[in-house]
C-alpha cells in the first residue's frame, strides 16, 4: 500500500511540475511576442489608405494633329478674317487637319448647354464646365443634344465647314470663356477646374 501511495503522490508532483513549466513558458512567449496594435494605430493606418481623386485639366478637342489655321487674335498678333471684304478680329482659333473632317471631343467632362445651327459659323456646341465655358463652331455632324452630360474625350461631332471661313474648308472654330470672359484656347490647356477658377477670379 506505501508503494502505491508513494506512486499516487509522484504522479501528483509531476502533474504541478508540468502545469508550472507551461505556465512559464507562456509567459515568457507573451512577454517576447510583439505587441498587439492599440485602437489609435489602426485608425492612423486606415486614415492613410485613400488616395487623392486624380483631376480632369483641359484636353485640346481633337485627337489628330490639326494645325492653327487662324490665330486667336490677342492684340499683338495679326489674327483676322476676311469676310465679305472686311477683316474682323479673330475670337478663337481655326484648327484644320489635311482638309479632312476630323472627330471633335469634348474638352473636359460637362454638360452640353447650347446646340444651334448658326448662319455664318455652322453647327455650333457649347458645353459648359465649371468657370470654363467653350464653343465648338463650323461643325459637320453632332452626335450630342443640349442637356447632355459629356465626359473628356468623348465624339461631339466633326470638323465641318461655315459660310464665315468657308476658304479653311474643313475646320474647328473653337471659342473659349473662363468666368464668362474670352480667353486665348491655348492658355487653358492643361489647367485644371481650380486653376480656371483662379483664372476667372483675376
């Protein structure tokens, strides 16, 4: 019976020996073990994933590489047509391609305000973006209605011819208002919808 007792109580002492060796050595892996993120550190890290909203800047309205027939007169360079024998001041810029009745594109996305056909310039567009506001002349086919929302680069229509320019045959007569105001085409390329409004606000 002692054999037994002494071998009940062995089997006891090796069972509390055990139980406190894997409780310190769990402690010691806690201890070593790196410490779990708080709260605040996981919102920092959330907080830096999004990414800045890449934003639209002028495209010119053409994806062929037309040229400047007239020049936007700005007081210095000689910009002018002629129109039943009297030369008037050019307000935008004349675009040609080969003759060739090349796709125009919007500029920016926007909404088609205007779609009318005038006498001297032809199928006309305006499509209003923000502070920018631009008139596509001297259309052939239009592809878009007034009311319409457009996005960059998207077919409005094709160069054309008008009865104002009608020796350019085939061109683009672009026109173009930053806060209601004309201003050179080719300083608005590029720019985009804070830079036109810091333009409109000089």
């Amino acid at each position: 019976r002692k054999a037994v007792r002494w071998k009940k109580r062995g089997i006891v002492i090796l069972s509390l020996f055990l139980l406190i060796a894997v409780g310190t050595l769990t402690w010691v892996m806690n201890q070593s073990s790196p410490s779990e993120p708080t709260v605040a550190e996981s919102d920092q890290v959330i907080l830096t994933l999004p990414q800045a909203a890449q934003t639209e800047t002028v495209n010119r309205p053409f994806s062929v590489e037309a040229v400047i027939a007239v020049d936007y007169f700005d007081g210095e360079v000689d910009a002018f047509t002629k129109f039943e024998d009297v030369y008037r001041s050019s307000q935008g810029i004349d675009y040609t391609y080969n003759d060739e009745a090349f796709p125009v594109l919007a500029m920016m996305s926007g909404e088609v305000s205007d779609v009318r056909e005038d006498e001297l310039f032809g199928n006309t567009v305006v499509i209003t973006s923000g502070e920018l506001t631009v008139t596509l002349q001297s259309l052939g086919e239009v592809s878009v209605s007034k009311g319409d929302s457009v996005k960059q680069g998207e077919a409005i229509g094709t160069a054309g011819t008008c009865v104002y320019s009608k020796d350019l045959g085939n061109h683009l007569h672009l026109v173009s208002e930053v806060g209601g105001r004309l201003v050179d085409p080719q300083s608005i390329y590029d720019k985009s919808a804070e830079e036109l409004s810091a333009m409109a606000a000089d």
